[in-house]
C-alpha cells in the first residue's frame, strides 16, 4: 500500500469513527431527554458518514477504472468500521425515536 492509499484508508476509518461517536454521543443526550443536542450530534454522525462513504465511493470508482488497490488487513478493517458506522447511526436513530415516544407518552 503506497502512501496514498495510506491516507484514503485512515480517513475512512477516521470519519467512520467520528460518525460512530457522534452517534454514541446523541444517543447518551437522548437517553437524557436532550433531543435539540441528539438531532445536532446525529447530523454530525451522517456528515461524517457521508465523507466515509464518498471515501469509500472513489476507492470503488478508481477500482472499477482498473486502478487496483491493494487488499490489506487495514483496508478490511476501514471497510469494518464503515459498516458498523452505517449499522449503528441507523439503530441510534431509531432509539432516539423510541426515546421521543416515551418522552410524550410521559407527558400525557
């Protein structure tokens, strides 16, 4: 793996992790029914989200060009954290809903 590679496969893993921990973090200010900050760290989760995707969509267009990368342990772990990143701002958003429900139940 050159350097360059290098770099597009650390971002990918940095912003699949600052996705993810936004997502934990509006999850926590949801759990304390503190949705206005939920909904802010959840756009941050999928703005990060969507840098990791279009990380992952040029890797996919350059290999679909014939410029091969070469298949690492580190661009499988990317490829991990991207997943689990997707996986969890879906079940976090759908727990944030779970959480508003509740909050309006108790008000009634």
């Amino acid at each position: 793996m050159n350097d360059e590679q290098l770099q597009v496969v650390m971002g990918l893993i940095m912003n699949a992790g600052n996705a993810k921990g936004e997502a934990i973090a509006a999850l926590a200010a949801a759990k304390e029914n503190h949705f206005s900050e939920a909904e802010s760290r959840m756009k941050a989760a999928n703005d990060a989200l969507v840098e990791a995707h279009n990380t992952q969509t040029s890797l996919l267009t350059a290999e679909a060009s014939g410029n091969n990368s070469e298949v690492t342990l580190l661009m499988v772990h990317s490829q991990d954290h991207l997943m689990n990143a997707i996986s969890y701002l879906g079940l976090t958003q759908e727990l944030i809903d779970v959480y508003k429900r509740l909050k309006v139940l108790e008000a009634n």
